[in-house]
C-alpha cells in the first residue's frame, strides 16, 4: 500500500487509531472517523462535521477512502441488480445486490478475475489479474449497501462474486474484520458465507480465525477423476482431502457446511451420483445447494431439465440430507453464479496462474 496518500478505507479499527496517533491526534476521533465512512458512507473528510477542523484539513491534504467508482448499474426483471466498479487502477469488477425477503444479500468478488478455471464459469475465462485488497472488498458492500440504500439495515454478505476468496486469504479475512467493526457496518459473521473450491491448507487456517464465516464448499462432483476435469484445483487438492478438512472443521453450534455442487446436465447430474454424494457427506453435518447451470457463451455445458434437478433433490433428501435448490437471480443481465465477466486483457493465462497456484 502506498504511504502517500494513505488509503483510510484500507484500515480496520485498531489501524486507523494508531494512523491518528501517528500523526499526533486522539486515537477516539478514529471511531468517528470509521463511523462516516463506513457506517454512514461518506468519503468527504470536510463533512465529518464531529471532527476538529484542524483534523480534517489534515486528513483532506494526506489521505483518501478508495471507494470503487460505479462505472454499470444494471437492473434485473427479478430485482437483482449488477454494478460494474473500477478500482483506482482502471480495472473493473462486479458486484450484485439479491434483494429477498426477510434479508437483502450482497455478492462482493475477492479478486479481479479467477485462478481457478472451472470449466462452468465464465469469471474462470478471465483468468486472474489481481488480488482485490481488503478494502477494495469491503467497499463493495459499503458502495452497495449506499446505492440500495441498506447502510442502516441488516443484511447478507456472500463472497461469491469474482475469484476465489480462499486464495487471496489476507486481505479477504481483513475485510471482514473491517465488516464487522462494531463502529461501522457491524455484520456478523453469521450473515457472512465465504464460498470456497477448497484451497485445504485456507481451511485449515479459517478454522482457528476468531470471525468465521459460514463455509460453502463449491463440490460439483463426486469422483476425482469428474471433480478434477471441472474443477482443476481438485489435482492438488482432492475430495478426501477436502472432505477430510471438512470433518475436522470446528463448527458452530447448529451451524452446518453448505455443498454447492453445480448441475451439469449428463455429466454429473445422474442418481448415481446423488447417491455418491450422500456417501460422501456421510458424517458430516452437511447440507446441499443444488446449482442448476447458469449457462453462457462458449461454456460447454448444458442446464438439466427442472424434472432431473427434482430427482436429484429428491434421492439426496431420501437419505434425509438437507437440500435447496439456488434460485437464479439476475440471469438476464449476466448477474446469476458464474456470470461475471469484465472484458478485457488480464496480462496472464489462467492456466498460468492456475500452474503458479498448483505448485
Ligand atoms: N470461487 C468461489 C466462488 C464462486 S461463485 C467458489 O468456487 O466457491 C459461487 C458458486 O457459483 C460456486 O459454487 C461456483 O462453482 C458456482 N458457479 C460458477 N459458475 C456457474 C455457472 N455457470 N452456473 C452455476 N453456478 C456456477
């Protein structure tokens, strides 16, 4: 991070006290100074109207809050909506806004692009350009929850937009500490869920974090040789290893790991597989999300019919494991999983950046 002009939307709480006392100031103004940006979402430091003048002079002349520009605001016909954002390098990501009742859920991206190359995705095209920083994350929720005007009320955060937040660990943990202070937007953990193709030595790591987040563990399939042909990460780190992490995951009280598995029509959608599945889970306090394909351009596969997706369901509940179907939201303007693209030349492959990954 740059020193000049130091970036305030990239401080938690703890950091942005010792900024001020650094600079010769009270360390209770950075409570306030937390509260405008974050809890109230302003960025002009002239109108933090509780701070001392001199302070925000001061603060005017040396610092900024990186706030992501928003450069597209799509609207769906199911009241989705998809904002475009570009960062303060010219590069762009997405971020989506789920209304729903009784709560609202931000989808936020953890990096510009994707390593991972799921053969069903089309942000896995992109390949990845870069890591977003801790506070490129946080904002999205923070530009979000001002356009839709959700800073005041409670709401869902799901780190299920661009990347993959397990391989860009630091600054997706830091980021929700930001979330969670208690002078700013206050979002508990709970009402976070991190989506993960399972990176196993991150789990492990999240599994000693003091704020966890709900864990979704994006399965799709139930043989190595079927999860690795869609899912690459899967040669490094297989089922066993994933599912092990899994049972050694310290849970919350009657909290349960969501399994997403993606339904490709004739690849892995067949009985056989949902029965795999149940015995995959076996022993695990598990649930299932059942993702029919969102399908695109140039991806590969094709969505199964509602009367396949019902019979899966059905053959995973008939081994009384429970199981949801993901509503697609915002499939009309690109907004629904593995949608999200932003055009444009990322440098790297992601098979490169697969290959530095995998070493
Ligand atoms: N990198 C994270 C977040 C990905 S997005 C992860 O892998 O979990 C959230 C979910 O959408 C993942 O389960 C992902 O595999 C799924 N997904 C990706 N492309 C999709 C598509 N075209 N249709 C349906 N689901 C898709």
């Amino acid at each position: 991070m740059p020193t000049f002009p130091l970036d305030l939307a990239e401080l938690e709480p703890g950091e942005l006290e010792d900024a001020l006392e650094a600079r010769g100031h009270k360390r209770f103004h950075a409570r306030q100074l937390f509260r405008w940006i974050h809890r109230r979402g302003v960025t002009d430091f002239s109108a933090m109207t509780d701070l001392p003048q001199s302070l925000r002079d001061e603060l005017g002349r040396e610092c900024t809050v990186g706030t992501p520009v928003i450069v597209s605001d799509q609207l769906s016909s199911d009241g989705t909506r998809k904002v475009a954002l570009a960062l303060s390098d010219g590069q762009t990501i997405e971020a989506v806004f789920i209304p729903d009742t009784p709560s609202m859920t931000f989808c936020v991206s953890t990096q510009v692009g994707c390593a991972m190359s799921c053969a069903f995705c089309l942000t896995g095209r992109m390949g990845l350009a870069r890591h977003l920083t801790a506070g490129e994350i946080a904002s999205q929720v923070r530009v979000l929850a001002t356009l839709t005007g959700h800073l005041e009320t409670r709401f869902n955060i799901v780190l299920m937009g661009m990347g993959e937040p397990l391989h860009n660990y630091e600054h997706t943990m830091k980021a929700l500490r930001i979330l969670h202070a208690e002078a700013g937007l206050s979002v508990s953990p709970r009402r976070v869920t991190l989506s993960t193709v399972g990176i196993v030595p991150a789990l492990e790591r999240l599994a000693e974090e003091a704020l966890m987040p709900n864990l979704a563990i994006s399965l799709h399939a139930t043989t190595d040789a079927q999860r690795t042909a869609i899912v690459p990460p899967n040669r490094k780190y297989p089922l066993k290893a994933i599912l092990d992490a899994c049972r050694r995951f310290p849970l919350p009280k009657r909290s349960r790991i969501t399994f997403e598995y993606v339904l490709l029509a004739g690849v892995n959608d067949s009985l056989e597989d949902a029965q795999r599945l149940g015995t995959l889970l076996d022993g695990i306090r598990a649930k299932v999300n059942l993702i029919p394909l969102n399908p695109a351009p140039g991806i590969p596969f094709e969505r199964p019919s509602d009367r396949q997706v019902d019979a899966f369901a059905a053959a995973l509940a008939a081994r009384r494991i429970t199981v949801s179907v993901r509503k697609s939201r915002g499939r009309d303007i690109r907004a629904a999983c593995g949608q999200l693209i932003v055009d444009g030349g990322t440098g790297r492959s992601a098979a490169q950046q697969v290959a530095t990954l995998m070493r």
